[in-house]
C-alpha cells in the first residue's frame, strides 16, 4: 500500500481527529516519512522551559513531546490536511495505522 493510501486509511478511520480532517484526508499535501531522534525531544524540552511564545504555545509543546515521545527512532508519516483557512498536521504511525499526533494552525496569507 502506498503512504498515501496508508495515511487516508488512518486518518478516516481515526475518532480522535475532527469530522472536517477526516473528510478532506485525500486532500493531504506535503506527505513524508519523518524520523527524529532524542536531539528533537531536547529542543522540545528546551522550548518548553524557557516558554519564548507564552503558556498557549507551551502547552501545544507539551501535548507535542507527550504524543511523539514513544516514537523516537521510529519513521512515521507526517502530512497537511488544509480546509479552508485551517491546517491540520497529522502524524501516522504506519506499522499501526493509528493517528498519534495531530495540530492545527491557521495558514499566513502573506506567505
């Protein structure tokens, strides 16, 4: 199966994620496998600390560092799935077939 085909599978198949994610998975872009290793779980600790985007953001890190510690080492796939105005990055495990991460944020309009 191909990671795209992978990544639509679990993403439609994934209650923790909202309706409109699920609804637009084929729609994903910027499809990788991503592996990181303990140095990104430092920065992560790092950032956490020293809270340089205030307690929101930090927050968001922590919920990060949670979700993506038991997966250090291990490639897993990482795509977008925009609706509208809203970005959704979702984080697979593809041994699994489960969603183990996912954000939103808003897209710049500049960029």
């Amino acid at each position: 199966m191909s990671s795209h085909a992978l990544f639509v599978e679990a993403v439609r198949a994934a209650d923790i994620l909202p309706a409109v994610i699920r609804a637009h998975a084929d729609e994903v872009t910027g499809l990788e496998k991503t592996r990181f290793d303990e140095s990104y779980i430092e920065f992560l600790d790092e950032q956490i600390r020293l809270s340089p985007r205030g307690p929101e953001w930090t927050e968001i890190l922590k919920r990060r560092r949670a979700a993506l510690l038991p997966f250090c080492g291990i490639t897993l796939l990482c795509g977008i799935v925009r609706v509208a105005d809203a970005g959704f990055i979702v984080r697979v495990h593809p041994q699994t077939r489960a969603v183990i991460h996912w954000e939103d944020y808003e897209f710049d309009h500049a960029a």
